[in-house]
C-alpha cells in the first residue's frame, strides 16, 4: 500500500525508463526494469508483465520479478484463462485479496505462485487493441487498495504508448514453435476454403498486414551507406518513389490519391526530422541507425498523443523509415514497396487500409474473419483487388512469403501450391486476359423476357469507376457512396474540396440521374480525424444519419457542396441514409431546406430543388411505411444493413455469416411490404445493396415489383441478362410462393425447385 502521490513518481519514472527503448532497442529489458520498479514502488513482492499476441490469441509472460524467471517466454494462457486472462477478456482491473480461491483461478507450476495471496492485475491496451496484462503479487492477504488499482491504471496506460511503439521497430519475440509446428500449419492448410468475395486469381508470397520489415530491425550496418551524403541521396530517391507512386494512384483513386502519402512527404520534408538524422550521423551513428533513431522518437512522440489520427500516423513514419532504409541499402534487392506482388493476410482491415494496400498494389487480400458484405469488401471491389473471406485463423500463423494462390472466383486459397494445381490456373487465367481484352456487349436498355423495363444504374465508390459505369452504359448513378473521399483524407475535406469531387460525378455521368448519398460514416468507416468517443458497439451506434444529425456543420457543408456541384443537373437527387423515423427524415429533409436558403443568400450558384430521398435500412420505419412514403420523393432500399438489422446479424462478422440470409421469409415479406407500400404512391424505389445483383435474388425482386436496380457496374452486363432471362410473370408467381411460407425451410425448397425448373426451360 502506498501513497497516491508517490504513484505519480512512478508513472513519471516509466516514462523516462521508455527511453530505454530507443537507446537499447531492447524491449526485454525494458519490461524487466518496469516491473522491478512497479513492485518496488507497491511494495510488492512480485511484479510481472503479460504480452498478448494477436496471431495465436495467447498471453506470454514476458518479465516478472518474484516469480520464477525461468518461467519466462513458457507460462502462456488464452483470454479468459485464469486470472491474467480474465483481465484481457474483461479488459477491466482485477484485484483479489486471496486469488487462490477466486474462481477464475489458475495455477500454473513453473512460475512457483504458491505462497502469494494478494493478486492485482490491470489489462495494457490503446481503445479496443489488446497489448497485454501488468500484475502485481503480495505473500499477505488483502494487500492491494483503490490507490493501488489507480496506480497501476496509470502506468498500465503510460507503457501501453511505449509497448506499441517498440512494436512497430522490433518484432516482439513469438513463442517459438514447437518443433515442425510452422510445417505442420502448412501441412495443415494445403488448401483453405474461403467465401469468394471479389473474384479473380492471385499468385504471390503471402504477407501478414504490417509485418516488421528485417530492414528495421536486423539487417547489419555494413548493408547500408552509412554517410550523410548517402542519407541525403536516399531521402530524395525516397521523395521521387512517393511522387511515382501517387502519380500511378491517381487513375484508380482521383479523389484521394494525393493524400495517401501525405504523411510520409510531410515527416521526410519536416525540418526537425532532417536535422535528427543528420545530428545523429555527425555525432557518429551510422546513417541507417540514425534513421531508425530518429524514426522511433518521432513515432513515439505521435504515439502519446490523445488524438488517435495523430497516434496512426506512427505506422506511416515507420513505414517511411523502411523506404528510407530501403534506399540508403548499397545493393537493392526487391522492391520499395514491400507488399508490391503479394498476398495480404489480416484479420483487421478498415476501408483505409484497403485504399492504402492498392497503392502498394498488392496482388490479393485474404480476410480473416470479415463479412461479405462489409464496406472493406465493397472498396476492395471497386479496386478489383481479388479478395477471399475465411474463417481459418491459422492462415495467421503461415511464415511470411509462403508462396499463396488465391483462386477467389470459388473461395479457394492453396498454400504453396504444386505444379500440378498451378498449371490449369495458369491456362484459366490467360483464357481471362484473352476474354476480358474484347469488349463486353451491353444493350442500351434492359427489358425482361416478358418486355418489361427494368432500369439499371451503377452504384459508385470511388471516382475512378464512372468510365466503367459510363462504358457499360449505366443509367445514372442509383448510388454515389459519398464517404470514400473522406476516409482517405487526413482532415475533413472543406466544402470546396467536396465540391470539385462531387462536381466530377456531374461531369462524367452528364444528363443523367444521380442520386448522392449524404455522408454514411460510422460502423466499418471510421474517420480517425474526427476523435470520436471508441464504441463498444459501432455498428448501432452514432452512425451515418445520427452522426450528421449531431454534427450539423458536416452536414451543412456536404450539402452546399453537392447542392453547388450539382447546380446544372437535370436530375439530382439526395438520399439519406440509415433513416430510423419520420422525424430524422424531416430534420434532415430541414437542414437540406436551410443549405438551400443558405446558399440562396449567399448568391451561390447551385441546385434549388433536388429529389429527396431515403435509404431503408432500418426495420423500424416498417411500420411508418405508409407515411414516409407520402413523405419523400424516392427510395432506396440498402439492403446489406436492411438484413444485418432485420436479422440482428453483424454483417462485418464471419461468425455469425450462417445467419445473415437474404431468403430469410422476415426479410422477404418485409421487402415485399415496403416495395408495395412505397409504389402504392407512385414513388420510385430501387434497390442498391448486394443481393441487386445476385441472380438468385433477382427474380424475386422483380416478382415483387422491383424496376431498379444500382450495382457496382462490373455487374451491369450480368445483371442485364438475368432480368432479360426472367419473365414478371414467372417472377411473380416464384415471389408469391415464396412469401407464402415461414420458413427457411421451405423457402429454401422453393429456390430449389425453381431453379430446377428454371434449368429444364
Ligand atoms: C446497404 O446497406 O445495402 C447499402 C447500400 O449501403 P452500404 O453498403 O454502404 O452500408
Ligand atoms: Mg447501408
């Protein structure tokens, strides 16, 4: 027990201890002077520190004074596994005055615990990442109190920065393998099966995402030229590298390509860094230690700070400092980027870091444990990159540049496939090339078998889309998913900004329908800029319509924006999304009026009277139906989120995938309600989530009274011809039998059927 005030001293004492870091770039002495000092400082008579890796899902004890130090690198416990573990899974202090009759209790023989009663433990993690568990021990019984707790809380938060960035620069030691254990996981893992999300082949050395790259860590001095001159010809190859590359960005992603690296061309431009690597090289350090030095600083000076866009960029300087090192080497082997070719393997991606991955230009992703309808997913569609989906976590384990096949039109993936199964991909994939170079026949309009017209549009994600959309000759733009250029961006882009990338969907789709959904943040689409408060649930929290609600001044703006860029269009409309009542719809519906009124006073060229739209996404307006539809001048129905909250199932989680099911009989009766209630009053409905091009799903759209449908356009052709090989009337009959049975069952049996009989025509 000690006084609250000496906790400060501690706290204060780590953090000069995390120098250490940097002077030693050891980070088991590191941990070993943290807990000798934590336990001195507590009077405790055991100090340890447990590491969480993320691969195997294990805590390791890494450090610990009191316990037997053998038992270092060999006591590892799963989350939720006694004591420490229970900390992690609950990620919440535990403090027991006698452990060994807690019920979480475990007892582990190699670190000789017997004769400790008092147990703390404080879980080590930055918002939702696990880093690990800090424990303090005591022989007496009830020996630790609150200010004990608060202390341990404090410097648990403190090492949690540092822990981070010493990742960044070492690769903390894994557990070593057991004997054979990496061959049995590639024994293991011959071929995975995975759900094919954006089709393609794929053949590359795989990569876990962020790997630490041996030039940062363990390649020796003698590799590199070690002068100031030779710094200063590797930061401008480094600077020509960053132009090339953005140059090459910029046809997939005019929106944002310039902003990917603007982080990297800000720290190698940034005055203060420049003159740290050359104060370090003139006081004597080789020119590559002094660019790891100096990287490492400023990377933990972002890592402390409160704003976590500010703390992110970490990564980018660390990934700077690899380019660095990567052209201060004497001889060049590979490439600058080091994802260029390869597979990436990750059981954690956002939209961004998908964005950030096609300026690497990776070969194929594979998705640990995504969902299928995800945005990651989406984006990565948009910038055909081959992606699989799977459950398999040992994929995590497979040893980096293992020669991986993603053969993601089936879901296959083949760990170092033989010649004998790379040759027919091989041929398949040049009979693609062939068929993909000619062009693709698309009719001017689409009509059912029956003659019936049905429109197709594009849903758009990024800019470099609208030739494809244009090509395939899309009706308009039944979807524009605004918040693409915002996740890229480094700040919230400015109104004018807004309007020069919204003024480029006016342009390109010109005299046709567009239809722009207002900001859909939130959820899987973080803005790390915006500082908002970690959600345990994002999915139902301030998400796309509430967060613009709340956030009046980004509303405001997007609307002038599009308002302004649209100004000419002969067919705009405006669509909200994620609309739960008919009061967000009028408020929202208001703060359009007073964009307007706003730009009228203003003397502002723009759009006067846009079609007012809203997204159904929400179970909940199924029973103001009626009214909305009175209400608004057109509909959408976004049904990858009308399932995830019909059906309660997390459509980023691979987990519960099974239950995310379309032919739900609830999802379809509902559908079917909605597209009545809504044609009842001659309002325009379409449907813009991914079952819009499924050819399974179609039919029953059409049977239902569907007449359009926005997909990404790759799919248009596709699309076309499923509604061209469908009758209204068999769809129709096929919807009725459909909607007439409750359950899985039985709707599943009547797809069968119908398929077959489909089949037989
Ligand atoms: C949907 O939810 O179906 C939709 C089109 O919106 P998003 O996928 O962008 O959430
Ligand atoms: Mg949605």
């Amino acid at each position: 027990m000690t006084e609250p005030q000496q906790h400060l001293s501690l706290v204060c004492d780590i953090g000069e201890l995390s120098n250490l870091i940097i002077e030693s770039r050891d980070i088991n002495a590191f941990l070993q002077q943290t807990v000798q000092l934590v336990a001195a400082h507590l009077h405790a008579d055991v100090g340890s520190i447990y590491l969480y890796d993320d691969d195997l899902g294990e805590l390791t004890l890494k450090a610990t004074v009191g316990l037997d130090s053998s038992s270092v690198g060999k006591v590892r416990m799963k989350i939720g596994e006694g004591l420490v573990g229970t900390t992690m899974a609950q990620m919440a202090p535990l403090c027991d005055g006698d452990a060994r009759q807690h019920p979480q209790f475990k007892y582990f023989v190699e670190t000789k615990e017997d004769p400790f009663k008092s147990f703390l433990s404080v879980p080590i993690h930055r918002g939702a990442e696990k880093i690990g568990v800090l424990v303090v021990q005591h022989r007496e019984a009830d020996f630790f109190d609150t200010s004990d707790i608060m202390a341990l809380r404090a410097i648990a938060a403190q090492l949690a920065g540092t822990i981070a960035s010493a990742r960044l620069m070492m690769d903390l030691p894994k557990p070593k393998a057991k004997a054979g254990g990496a061959d049995r996981v590639l024994n293991a893992l011959r071929i995975v099966k995975g759900e094919a999300t954006v089709p393609g082949y794929a053949l590359g050395p795989g990569a876990l995402l962020r790997p630490v790259d041996p030039l940062l860590t363990e390649t020796p001095d003698s590799v590199f030229h070690n002068s100031l001159d030779g710094y200063r010809k590797a930061k401008q190859e480094t600077l020509d590298q960053l132009k090339l590359l953005q140059e090459r960005l910029v046809l997939q992603l005019p929106e944002s390509a310039a902003l990917i690296f603007e982080a990297h061309n800000m720290i190698l431009k940034d005055r203060r860094f420049d003159a740290q690597v050359s104060e370090c090289i003139r006081d004597g350090k080789t020119a590559a230690d002094a660019v790891r030095r100096t990287a490492l600083h400023f990377a933990q000076i972002f890592e402390a700070s409160s704003s976590p866009y500010i703390r992110e960029k970490s990564q980018d300087i660390m990934d700077l400092a690899r380019r660095l090192l990567f052209n201060l080497q004497k001889e060049k082997a590979g490439n600058a980027s080091p994802m260029d070719a390869h597979i990436v393997i990750s059981s954690q991606l956002f939209p961004s870091d998908v964005l950030k991955l096609a300026s690497e230009s990776v070969a194929g992703i594979i998705f640990v444990g995504g969902g299928i309808t995800s945005h990651v997913a989406i984006i990565a569609r948009s910038l055909k990159i081959p992606m699989i989906i799977t459950s398999e976590v040992r994929l995590l384990q497979v040893p980096e540049e293992t020669q991986v096949l993603m053969d993601a039109d089936v879901g296959n993936i083949y760990i170092n496939p033989t010649q004998e199964v790379l040759r027919p991909f091989e041929e398949r994939n040049r009979t693609r090339k062939h068929i993909s170079a000619g062009p693709l026949i698309v009719a001017d309009e689409t009509f059912t078998a029956d003659g019936v017209r049905v429109h197709l549009l594009a849903n758009i994600n990024l800019l470099g889309e609208l030739s494809l959309a244009r090509e395939l000759k899309a009706e308009g733009v039944g979807l524009y998913r605004s918040e693409f250029p915002f996740i890229v961006r480094s700040v919230l882009p400015s109104e004018e900004e807004q309007r020069l990338v919204y003024a480029r969907l006016f342009e390109q789709m010109a005299g046709l329908p567009i239809y722009i959904r207002t900001l859909d943040i939130g959820g899987d689409k973080v803005l790390p800029y915006l500082d908002l408060p970690q959600e345990a649930n994002p999915e139902l929290g301030l998400r796309s319509i509430r967060f613009l609600l709340k956030h009046r001044e980004v509303f405001d703006q997007q609307l002038r924006a599009i308002l302004r860029a649209g100004r000419d269009a002969d067919h705009l409309g405006i669509m909200f999304p994620m609309i739960a009542s008919m009061d967000e719809f009028a408020a929202a519906r208001q703060a359009l009026e007073q964009a307007i009124s706003s730009l009228d006073t203003e003397n502002l060229p723009h759009h006067t009277n846009p079609l007012v739209g809203a997204m159904i996404e929400m179970p909940a307006v199924l029973s103001v139906i009626d009214e909305l539809a009175a209400a608004a001048d057109f509909f959408s129905i976004g049904t990858n989120d009308f399932i995830q909250y019909m059906l309660a199932v997390d459509r980023t989680n691979e987990n519960v995938a099974d239950y995310y099911r379309a032919f739900h009989p609830s999802v379809l009766r509902a559908l079917a309600g909605i597209v009545a209630s809504v044609s009842a009053h001659h309002k325009p409905i379409s449907v813009c989530g991914e079952v819009a091009h499924d050819p399974e799903f179609i039919p029953f759209l059409l049977g239902i009274g569907v007449r359009r449908l926005s997909v990404d356009p790759q799919f248009i052709p596709s699309v076309q011809k499923t509604v061209a090989s469908t009758s209204v009337s068999s769809a129709q009959d096929y919807a009725k039998s459909l909607l007439a049975v409750p359950t899985v069952k039985q709707v599943d049996e009547l797809r069968c059927q119908w398929h077959i009989r489909r089949d037989a025509r």
